[in-house]
C-alpha cells in the first residue's frame, strides 16, 4: 500500500508590535487565557482548532509575550492554523479593546504588525492602513537546512522566556549539553510535524549527521537561574505548579551546520509550555574569546543575531 505524500511543515511567525497597558508580572497566564477566552467566544472553530483537546496535545501555535526584553508579542501558527493569520490579527485587536483581564484592564492597541522570519520582516497590518495585506506562512522542506553557517565556532543560546525541559520524568536539573539540546529541538519539530500531519523537513542521515556532529560541541560558560511558577488550569480547575530556567549558555565547536536548525527552533519554541510563551530562545553566532575562566564571554564584530 503506497502512502500518501505529505504536505511541508507549514508555520507562520505573527509579530504584533503594541501600545498601551502591557502586564509584564504574570505573562505565563495572562496572553494564553485572554487569547483563550476571546476565540472561545467570537471564533469557537478557531478556539478548537488551536486549543486541541486536552492540557497535554499538542497546541497548533506558540506565543512570546511581550516583555521588557523583547518588546512585541509573537504569535507562531503551525499547520491548518496558519491560514487564519488575519483572523488572529483581529482576534488580538478584540483583546486589546476589551482588555487583558476585562473591565479595561490592560487595554492596548497594535501599532504594526509583521510576518515571516526573514530580516527584515514584511508587514502586513498598519494602525493607519489597516490590512495592508495577508500574511504568507513558510513551508519548511529538505532545502530550508542548505543553509551552513560555515566557520562559525561558536554560539551563544539565550532564553527570552524561561526553558522547561524535562529528563527522566523530571524537570531538568540544569543546562543541557548541546547535543541534548539537539535532540530536543528535533524531537520538537518531530511532535509538530505529527500534530500537523506533515512531512518531517529532514531524512535520518541528516538527522545522524547533526547527532554526529553536536558531539564535538562543548558548553563552555553558562550564567543560569531556576524560575518557578504556578497557574489555574479552566479546565481542571486544579492548581498547577512548574519550574524551569533562564539564562545564556556558550557553547563551542563546529556549530555552523546546525544554524538552519536553530533559526526554526526559535519560531517553534522549545520545551514544555510553548503555547503560554515559555521556551522562546534567541541565539548568537560568532567568535567567541574567553578571556579567563569564570568571566564573561567577549563576542567578535563577526557575531550574527538569527
């Protein structure tokens, strides 16, 4: 029996740059229930559609809230969910009418709005022109990894939201190493290509290549902490208590090649939790010169932020 072919990985990266009341204390609840609540009520099939079944399915979008250091909120649509991008433009309008918590609480308006995951990125809404035109999502194929960094020796990998990995049924005790840490990001793209039923971007010797290769790649300097946090779940209305952690981790070797690898990384997040914002991660590659042990890295001019 011949299987049918699948269609790419499909994501489609949202960022919504916003003016107002913006909360910064209780962002792991505050983005994730208001979206909630509000497609639960004006868009009940996208509701469904984004929200899946259950605490533990796989969620078809991921969020960065905005922050102090990372000043936009992010919206990552994978599979079917990428075609409602203007459904969620208006859908975030609405949130920010109505206000994050109801009764004018934490009211804001989008200023602009982009898409994409190329610098820079095309925008598509204005608070002046409106739609100025519709969001496309990328497909993710075998080509998307051609890209190789080359020379590149090293990479910095740090958090914008706390990571949430688990091992051994457990959260994680510390960093991982970078071979953990691609293992991690595979086995991500792997659960999203599941829940969306597409094709995986890659075939088992790329896969055995990376495997191979994050091997020669060592953690070199790292400066972490351990963030804790407890939210309500509406479903269960059971409390619910997690931890992870935030940091910078320097890692060295032959890191070029895994450059595509990360860039997709960063739209789908990592970790546990993706869908109330954590395990969002921006890196840097570059040369890196540690100038004695136990002090800070010193980054080369040849640096490049994905």
């Amino acid at each position: 029996m011949i299987e049918p072919i699948k269609p790419p990985l499909c994501c489609l990266v949202l960022d919504f740059f916003l003016h107002g009341d913006l909360p910064h204390n209780e962002w792991h609840t505050v983005w994730h229930g208001a979206l909630g609540n509000t497609l639960s009520h004006v868009a009940p099939s996208l509701f469904t559609l984004l929200y899946g079944e259950g605490e533990n399915s796989t969620r078809l979008y991921s969020l960065v809230p905005p922050l102090p250091n990372y000043p936009r909120l992010r919206v990552t649509l994978l599979g079917d969910a990428c075609h409602a991008g203007l459904d969620i433009t208006e859908i975030i309008k609405a949130m920010g009418r109505q206000g994050l918590r109801g009764q004018d609480r934490h009211r804001f308006t989008i200023d602009w709005a982009q898409y994409g995951s190329s610098d820079p990125m095309p925008y598509y809404y204005g608070q002046v022109d409106e739609m100025i035109g519709a969001p496309e999502a990328h497909r993710i194929t075998r080509e998307f990894f051609n890209y190789d960094m080359g020379q590149r020796n090293n990479l910095r990998f740090s958090t914008i939201t706390p990571l949430i990995l688990k091992e051994d049924n457990g959260v994680m005790a510390g960093p991982p190493s970078f071979s953990g840490l691609v293992r991690r990001l595979l086995g991500r793209i792997s659960q999203v290509a599941h829940a969306t039923g597409a094709a995986l971007p890659y075939d088992d010797g790329q896969q055995r290549d990376w495997e191979r290769q994050s091997a020669s790649v060592v953690l070199v300097n790292q400066k972490v902490k351990k963030m804790s946090f407890s939210r309500q779940s509406k479903r269960t209305e059971q409390p619910m208590a997690f931890s992870g952690w935030e940091g910078v981790l320097d890692y060295a070797g032959p890191v070029g090649a895994f450059y595509s690898l990360f860039k997709l990384g960063e739209n789908l997040q990592l970790g546990g939790c993706t869908a109330f914002g954590f395990g969002a991660f921006q890196t840097f590659w570059g040369k890196l010169r540690l100038e004695g042990r136990g002090t800070d890295p010193v980054w080369s001019s040849s640096s490049v932020q994905c």
